[in-house]
C-alpha cells in the first residue's frame, strides 16, 4: 500500500475575486484546512482595506495566519516562508491536503519555490532609515539617512 503524499492546493489572485469563498468550497469537500498567504489578512490590527474572511467564514473551515500577528511584528516573504513549511509540517500529520489561498504572490512563491538566504539588517543601519524617514519623510530620507 502506498502512502498518499501531502498536497497543497493553491488558490491565488488579487484582492475580492471570490478566493476565499472557492477555498472554503476545496477546504470542505477535502475536509481541511487553509492556510492564508496574504501579507496584511494576518495583522489583528487590519480590519479595513484587507478582504479578511467573514467571521462565518473562519467558523465554516479552520484558517491560518488570520488575524493572528501584531502589526508591530517583522514579518516578509522570507519570514513566511518558514513560518509557512513549519505550520504545514504539523498541519500534513492531520491532513493529507491543505488548501493555500491569497493574493500575496511573493508569499506563495516563498512557499513553494522557496527564498534565497539574505543577511539580516544590521540594527543601525535599520534605525537610520526609520530616524531619516521620521525627520524628512519619504522623499528627504533617501538623500539624509546616511
């Protein structure tokens, strides 16, 4: 007899062309769950301007990465990446199919093809960026944040 391996299911487009509602269809006819890939559904702080699922819908069809980081928290593509591999290790142990839906399309090509390593910003050089946009803005930063 031979093992089913895990599957992902993809479902991907931009905002409000009815993904969320095709997911929670595939989601319930596997009996599964999803996992979001997109980059702002997961800030608690963002109820306005992300399509987030309706409560109904979160009740219909277990999600992840809804509503569950803080807007303060350093999140990116990288960082969803491994995030996204370690909850699907332990998500594939209850399911041999997870569905991924959103319209982050990094997030999904993170996921799937993976990222190049990349050296984490050196704290400084961070605060300066943050110091020069605070004191001149979007604009003025490039040419004083030196």
């Amino acid at each position: 007899m031979q093992s089913k391996l895990p599957t992902l299911i993809i479902i991907a487009g931009p905002t409000a062309t009815g993904k969320t509602g095709v997911a929670i269809k595939v989601a319930k006819h596997y009996n599964t769950v999803i996992l979001s890939a997109d980059s702002r559904q997961c800030y608690k702080e963002l109820n306005i301007g992300v399509a987030r699922p309706q409560e109904e819908e979160l009740k219909a069809v277990p999600h992840y990465f809804i509503a569950s980081h803080h807007i303060h928290d350093d999140i990116n593509a990288a960082w969803y990446e491994k995030y996204a591999l370690d909850l699907l290790k332990d998500l594939f142990v209850q399911h041999s199919i997870v569905v991924v839906t959103g319209g982050t399309g990094l997030y999904i090509k993170a996921l799937v093809e993976g990222m190049d390593e990349m050296p984490d910003i050196p704290a400084e050089i961070r605060n300066n960026i943050l110091e020069g946009y605070k004191m001149f803005g979007i604009s003025g930063c490039s040419n004083n944040c030196n």
